[in-house]
C-alpha cells in the first residue's frame, strides 16, 4: 500500500491560524478554522449553521445528482433503490 503525500501549510488570516494542506494534487482548507474567526469559541456552530442554508442544501443536490450521473446506476439499481431510503441530511428546527 502506497501513502500517499499529504502537504500540510499554515497561514493566517486576519490573526486566525487557518491549517491548508495539498492531497493528489487538490487543495483543501481546515473550514473549522475559518469559523474560528466567527465564533472562536464554539467554530462547529458557525459550520452547522452554514450547513443548514438553503443555498447549501441546493448545492448538496446538485452535487448528488452530479454523482449520480457519473456512476453507472443501471447496474446496480437494487443499491440505488437501498440508498434512497437513507436520507443524505437532514434539517433540525434549533431551539
């Protein structure tokens, strides 16, 4: 089995120390340590909020159809009719 290189890289932004890192050639960004900078005391909250957007929720499907077109589901529908059943996400009233 071959590991493969993971780059890690620090930057900071607007005094945020926010963790890059670089995997088969594609770029990613710690979103936790973007959220720093919203709420640095409890970052996962400014994620779960972003998470329940509208404008995210589209993007999510849109990007599971995206998939969905690129595999072959002919051959394997009975796993297609499996995955419906299983919601992808779901939203929670808060309070």
């Amino acid at each position: 089995m071959v590991k493969k290189l993971i780059k890690k890289l620090k930057i900071t932004v607007k005094g945020i120390e926010i963790i890059t890192f670089i995997k088969n050639n594609s770029d990613y960004v710690s979103l936790t340590d973007i959220a720093r900078y919203k709420n640095p005391g409890f970052p996962a909250d400014v994620v779960k909020n972003w998470m329940r957007t509208r404008s995210t929720i589209d993007f999510l499907g849109l990007w599971e159809n995206y998939i969905i077109s690129i595999l072959n589901w002919s051959n394997s529908t009975s796993l297609k009719m499996k995955l419906e059943l299983i919601p992808l996400f779901c939203l929670l009233k808060n309070g």
